[in-house]
C-alpha cells in the first residue's frame, strides 16, 4: 500500500451526490464546531450537492478501495469546496485532491476560510497560498469572519 493509503482521484458524477453530502455535513461538524447548527437534513444537502455543486463546479473525488473519502469543487478559479470524512484527516487525501485541482487550475487559485479553522488555514499555507484579504462574515450565510487565500503556481 502506498503512502497515500492507495487513493484515487477521479471525477464525480450525480451518483455520488449523497456521500458527498454526507462528508460535507461530517466534516463541518467535526472541523467547524464554533459554525451555528446545520439546519438542512441530509437529504436537502444531497439535493444542494446534485443539483447545484455538481453542475456548477468541476468535482474530484478521492476513492480509497471502493469509498469515496473525500471531495474538492472548483468554481472557475474558485476552490469552493474541499473537504474530507473526519478519520481520513492528516492522511494526505486532502493533498492529493488539492494536487488535482491544481492541475486544473494553470492560473492559479483563491478560495475562502473561516478565520477560526486554523487548521484549514495552517494546511493551505503549507500548500502555498497567501492571505490577500479578510471580510467581516458578510458575504458568507455563516455571518462569521473569513480570509479569502490565493494560490498562484511557480513560474516555469
């Protein structure tokens, strides 16, 4: 087994909208906890992810056997979404997914972090983003302070 516990990185499709939506709600509870109570169920968050994420963004998932294990979603160059199941953290899956979207994203990346996930925050500097701005919580449903990130590749 390799280091990365044999994970792929493929495309999702619709028939994967229902787990996504369940490690998207797993995560945030786990990641988040400071972030107000989820008020969608699972199966208003699955509709969301078909019917939204999923036609509006590319979308990878990352598979380790036969379960998925995690997602990323780019929006043009907007890193909407990354996020894994909360027992696959520090495993480098979510590298792994952040390696495909930038392949994807030749011109670089911005995406946006709630200024308390210090471990979202402290992952992507890793990775090389910088901070290029910070907003109150007004443009996000949270209403809590976030950093919008940038990611601009090495010069060839």
């Amino acid at each position: 087994m390799s280091e990365d516990g044999g994970v792929r990185i493929r495309g999702a499709d619709g028939s994967d909208a229902a787990v996504i939506a369940r490690i998207h709600l797993a995560s945030r509870a786990a990641a988040m906890p400071y972030l107000p109570p989820q008020r969608r169920g699972p199966e208003e968050v699955t509709r969301w992810v078909r019917d939204v994420v999923l036609r509006r963004c590319r979308v990878w998932v990352a598979v380790r056997g036969t379960e998925i294990t995690g997602y990323a979603a780019l929006d043009g160059d907007l890193l909407d979404h990354l996020y894994l199941r909360p027992d696959v953290r520090r495993q480098g899956v979510g590298t792994l997914l952040l390696d495909e979207v930038r392949r994807h994203s030749p011109d670089g990346l911005v995406l946006h972090v709630f200024q308390r996930n210090t471990d979202a925050r402290a992952f992507y500097q890793h990775h090389g983003f910088t901070v290029v701005g910070t907003d109150d919580g007004a443009r996000n449903m949270e209403n809590l302070p976030d950093m919008t990130l940038r990611w601009i590749p090495d010069p060839r």
